[in-house]
C-alpha cells in the first residue's frame, strides 16, 4: 500500500508520486552516476537537478575553473581513544564504497581531491564521547573526500563542524557496518561569502542504524545532496534537517534514498525558516522503491516557515515505487507563516510580540534540535536560531 501527502500552504511546493511497472534506476531521481568528470556535461541551469541553483554564485566548480589553493580548508579530528584516524591516498580501498558522484561537482571534487581524511570506529566499540571534525575555511578553493567507517556492532557519535570562509567542493562516505549505530551532526556555520557543495553518501548494512542532522545557517551558497543506501535487510536511516535561510542567501538540500534492499526503513523530516529579501531555500525529497525492496517502510517531510516578504521557498517530495509490497510510504511538504493564533495567544499572556515571534520559531525547531543528544550542540543551534532572528528585527 503507498501513500503520498502533499499539503500546500502559500508555497511554491511540488510533489509526485509514481508507480512504476519496471525498474528503471537513471530516473530524474537517480541520475546515471561516474568518477569521471567528462560524464556529466557542464550545467546551463535547464536541467532538472541544477534548475534552482544559482550557477553563477558557485564559483567556478561546476565548469572547472574553480583551481585549488594551498588556503583552501584545514580538517582537524577530535577522537576519543580507540578511534583510528588517518589521511590515505586516492588508492585507498576504501575511497568510493559509499556511493558514486552524480553531478558534475561531486566528480570534480572526487577528481582532484590529494588525501583523504579517514575515521574508523573498530568493530563492537561503544563510544561514550563524540568524534569531532572540524573544517576550517582559509579563504581558498578546496576540493575534499572524508570517510567515516564503523565496524560491525560499532557505535558512535560524530560531529562535523564547517566555520570560516572557503569555497569548498566535497564528499563524504559513511560506511557503516552490520549491526552498528552512527549518528551524524554535520553544521554548516560558514562566514557569509563562503559556497560549499557536497554530496553525502550512506552505505548501511545489515540491520545497522544511521542517523543525520544536516544544519545550515552560514554562507553564501551551500548545496548539499545526502544519499542512503542498503548493503543488507533491516537497514534503519533518520534524516533530519534545519536550515535557516538570511537574506541574499541559497540553501539547497537534495535527498535521495534509494531502497534496494528488502524490509528497510527510512524517514527524513526537514525543516527551515526563512527571512529577508532574496532568501531562497530549496529542499528536495526522492524516495526510489526499486521492485526488489519488498516491505520497504519510508516517510518524508518538509517544514517551512516564512518569516518575511522577499522570500521563496521550493519544496519538491518525490516518490517512485516499483513494486506493490511494501510496508507503507509517504510524503508531505507545507510552507506558510506565522501561526496568528499563536501569536494572538501569546500576546493575550502579556508576550511582547518579538518574544512571541521567538517562542514560536523555538517551538517550531525544538523538536529536531532535542533529538540530537549532545547538549553543547543543541544549546549552540538555539542560541544560532536567537541571533538570526534578533538580525531580523
């Protein structure tokens, strides 16, 4: 049985859902994907994966021109004992097994990347305290490749942490094994010149659990693409999202999920504000059920929540499902203002009505924020969320 939601509400919001009678993977959805560069042609912003991307603002990495510098980015990596930390060569086994780039910044960030930054968690160690990651813009061009590996049974926290200025191009692999838990929180708390693309690949085994929080307050332009995929039954992926959009700013987050594996779950629920002229925040949700992934559960959701005139917000859930025995699936996207009612009933408690206006947005973002679990983090992103809305007043 398959259901699809989509719930409209002042938006520019998108949705579909279809049923395929064969399996046809290179869809809009899963575009065909390389190592090589030379596989995908240099974007016009026609094409459906790059048609809300400011290709202008991107500097120069999706046609080539972007050259590295020896002031691009500096990784740092916080690890607790036990922890492997490495930097590998491009012949690295290991480099690639998460997924394949499929645009024309991935290939090129896989291209010329030098080292690689490797994390490994040994098989049936628990962590009691995260690994931190911390990359540094210097100013420069970088081109990078991370990889995040847990052995079987393996569990861990990770926090990657982006701040400074850069023009960064990227992929991450987290590479998780049978058995393990992997919880994610990558921050993009960029200085406002800053562009980051990145494509985030999840290879999850056999009854293991990855979960992400992808956050985004900084830069100029980011572009994020997560992808999950299943090495064996029983995968569980959680993916959570804020986002929250400024003035001038694009943020884009592009999610695909691509279910081959049977009696997998996945559920990812997004949400952003945004606020001032020329905000624009892009979130799209592809769920592809492939005919071998019987009982397949999945879910996404979309939440925006416009703060002020001159912003846009496109929100695109997606479903293609190719096969008729599954546990359940859907979708829902809203985007509107502020809740009057709301506002009315904390201002008839004697609320001045800014303060009302934050509790509000606190409201709107607590949920996702209580479920990271670490409370440095969480109290860092709330006190985020209170410094961009004071900008606002």
């Amino acid at each position: 049985m398959a259901e699809a939601q989509n719930i409209p509400a002042g938006s520019t919001t998108a949705g579909s859902i279809a049923v395929a009678a064969e399996s046809t993977v290179a869809t809009r959805m899963s575009a065909p994907p390389s190592f090589d560069v030379g596989d995908f042609p240099v974007p016009h912003g026609r094409e459906e994966e790059w048609r809300f991307t400011p290709l202008e603002r991107l500097r120069g990495l999706h046609d080539g021109t972007a050259v590295a510098t020896g002031d691009g980015v500096k990784v740092a990596v916080d690890a607790p004992e036990g922890v492997v930390v490495e930097t590998v060569g491009r012949d690295d086994a290991r480099l690639g097994r998460a997924g394949t780039p499929v645009d024309r910044v991935a290939a090129q960030a896989y291209s010329s990347f030098e080292k690689a930054s490797v994390v490994s968690v040994p098989k049936d160690t628990v962590l009691t305290e995260p690994i931190r990651i911390a990359v540094h813009g210097e100013g420069g061009v970088a081109y990078g490749h991370q990889i995040v590996e847990l052995g079987a049974f393996a569990e861990a926290v990770v926090v990657i942490d982006h701040t400074g200025d850069a023009v960064l191009a990227a992929n991450v692999d987290y590479l998780i094994g049978d058995g393990a838990k992997l919880t994610v929180v990558s921050v993009q708390d960029w200085d406002d010149k800053a562009v980051h693309v990145s494509q985030h690949n999840a290879l999850i085994g056999r009854d293991a659990t990855f979960k992400s929080f992808v956050v985004t307050f900084g830069g100029d332009l980011v572009r994020l693409h997560p992808r999950v995929s299943y090495a064996g039954t029983g995968g569980e992926a959680e993916l959570f999202g804020l986002y929250f959009t400024d003035q001038g700013q694009h943020q884009e987050h592009r999610l695909l999920v691509d279910h081959t594996t049977p009696h997998c779950k996945s559920n990812a629920v997004y949400k952003g504000a945004l606020q001032g002229d020329d905000a624009h925040a892009v979130w799209i949700g592809d769920v592809l059920i492939q005919a071998t992934a019987e009982g397949t559960d999945t879910y996404e959701m979309n939440r925006n929540l416009v703060l002020t005139d001159g912003a846009r917000v496109d929100s695109v859930p997606n479903l293609e499902i190719e096969t008729g025995e599954i546990a359940g699936a859907g979708h829902a996207s809203a985007t509107g203002r502020f809740d009057d009612e709301q506002l009315f009933y904390l201002m008839s408690r004697g609320i001045p009505p800014m303060e009302a206006r934050r509790l509000v947005v606190r409201g709107f973002f607590a949920e996702l924020v209580q479920q990271i679990g670490l409370p440095d983090v969480e109290e860092r992103l709330l006190a985020k969320i209170e410094t961009e809305l004071e900008a606002s007043v």
